[in-house]
C-alpha cells in the first residue's frame, strides 16, 4: 500500500515525490520518485550499506535529464526507512522488499525498469535476478559487494552469531576517507544524519552468502547488465567483481568496466573520474534504449 508524504529536507529529499510503500510483513519503506514525463525508460535505484536512497539525488537528476524516470528507497534498517539499524528479520527480507517494489514501480509505470545496484545493494539486485525473483529490462552494478574483504574467521562468526544473536549490533567499520577522492562528498557522507554505522550478524552473513552465490551462479546471468568495478576500492574486495565477470562471460550479456584508481563510490567520485563513469553509463544506457518511446 503506498502513502503519500509530506516533503522533507533530508539530504537528497528535497527534489523528490516521497511516499511509503507496506511490504507484506507490515513495515513500511521510504520510497523517493524522480518521476518524468514522456520518460524513455526508468531506473530503481537500490542503496548499500549505511547509507539510503537521498544519496542519489544527483545521479537521478542526471538519469531524468537523459529521459529516465528514476525511484529509489531505503532499504530496511536504513534511511527514513523505521527499525533498527542493520537488522533485518530474516535473511531474505532485502530480496523480499526489492521484489515487491520492483513488482509496485513496474505497474505504476506500465514497464519493466531497469535495476541499479550499488555495494550491498548490488549484491540485493544481481541475487533477486539471478533467483528469478524480478526480471528488470537491464541491470546496472556499481561497486557490488559479490566480495568482502573480511577475513575468513569473521565471515565464519557472522554465520554463527546469527544462529545465536542474529541482531546484535556491531560497529560496521566503513572508512569513509576511502568512498571518493573527492573531500566534500566525504565530509557530506561524513555529516549525513540519515546514515549509520551499525551491521547485525544476520544482515552480514546475508552479505557475505548471497555475494558468494552470486558468483558460484554467475554463468546463470541472462539479463544485459552493466558492471562497474573500482579498483581503489577499500570497501569492498573488487576481486569478487572480477571472478562475477569471468564466470558471466558465457551468457553474452554483461559488459564490464574496470576503473583502477577510483574509489568505492563511482557515482560520487572527483573528477575527471566520475564524468568517466558516467559517460560509460551514458553510453551503455543508450545501446539498451537507443531511441525514446
């Protein structure tokens, strides 16, 4: 059920239509549309950790002037979005959330959109896709966290912990120095009120399963999809991009692009770096929707 909002004046909301939409076990998700009129085709933006769906305000106004309807929303456990921060209840509940909000867009638009996925939320989409779970026109992955850089060890205590505490709150760790080489999108992600820095066992566990699954089952990957990998990335380990492409590269459908000195955020990055990302974008979008409807 989707409710309208009063506007607010969160980073990124100020542009935006704001509403709720109710998933099936009752809680409510923050939703943000940059919608378009006559638009040649739109995009779900789908956040990772810690932070929420405001963040990309500016790369929805740069999809809306290239003629994208764009919609986004905070995952639960994040943003606007109530409830405890870096929980979840079970372990599909992301999956589940994505689902109904793609199935909620494509019915208000009348067509399937394409899927944006950066970091967590690249491991969110390419899972959901590759289960069958939604079946976007094309899929977009910036910095997808298929890989971590957590030890071994802390990857096996995540299982265990979430079979034992599974919304224990921890201290994610993110170092925010090494998002973007751009020191004012730092300190802005730095002074964000809507972002956080906690992670559950569950919600890390979920990670760490569903971004090695999604590469075990990458040759299974039939969507035209475009991977964006950092590889100054110190959030996540750009490797498991790497092996993704490898294994993908039998079904003909991704393309990949490697930008070695840019950090984990593409999208916010200094420039010359961030206008190379986008352009790369520009172009793939292009080849999807050549020509406007």
């Amino acid at each position: 059920m989707k409710q309208p909002l009063q506007p607010a004046s969160h980073q990124g909301d100020a542009q935006a239509v704001e509403s709720w939409l109710t998933m099936a076990d009752g809680q409510p998700i923050f939703v943000r549309d940059w919608p378009l009129a006559q638009a040649r085709g739109a995009v779900l933006i789908v956040h990772g950790l810690s932070e929420h769906g405001g963040r990309y305000a500016e790369l929805a106004q740069w999809l809306n002037a290239r003629g994208y309807a764009v919609r986004s929303y905070d995952q639960r456990g994040h943003g606007r979005t109530p409830g405890r921060r870096g929980a979840l209840r079970h372990a599909d509940d992301l999956l589940e959330d994505l689902t109904a909000i793609h199935r909620d867009y494509a019915h208000a638009l009348g067509r399937v959109p394409l899927v944006l996925g950066h970091s967590m939320g690249g491991v969110v989409v390419t899972r959901s896709v590759l289960d069958g779970r939604i079946a976007p026109g094309a899929v977009i992955l910036s910095s997808p966290a298929l890989r971590s850089w957590e030890p071994r060890w802390r990857r096996a205590l995540a299982r265990v912990l979430t079979r034992v505490t599974p919304n224990l709150p921890l201290r994610s760790g993110l170092s925010f120095g090494r998002t973007s080489h751009d020191p004012a999108r730092v300190d802005a992600y730095r002074a964000d009120p809507l972002r956080h820095g906690w992670i559950t066992p569950r919600l890390a566990d979920f990670i760490f399963r569903a971004g090695a699954s999604s590469i075990a089952d990458a040759a299974r990957l039939h969507v035209p999809t475009l991977l964006l990998v950092s590889g100054g990335d110190a959030l996540v380990d750009p490797s498991g991009s790497s092996d993704f492409s490898r294994a993908a590269t039998a079904g003909g459908q991704l393309t990949t692009r490697f930008f070695s000195m840019l950090y984990h955020e593409l999208f916010n990055e200094a420039e010359p770096g961030r206008s190379q990302v986008l352009h790369q974008l520009g172009d793939w979008l292009q080849r999807q929707v050549p020509d406007r409807q």
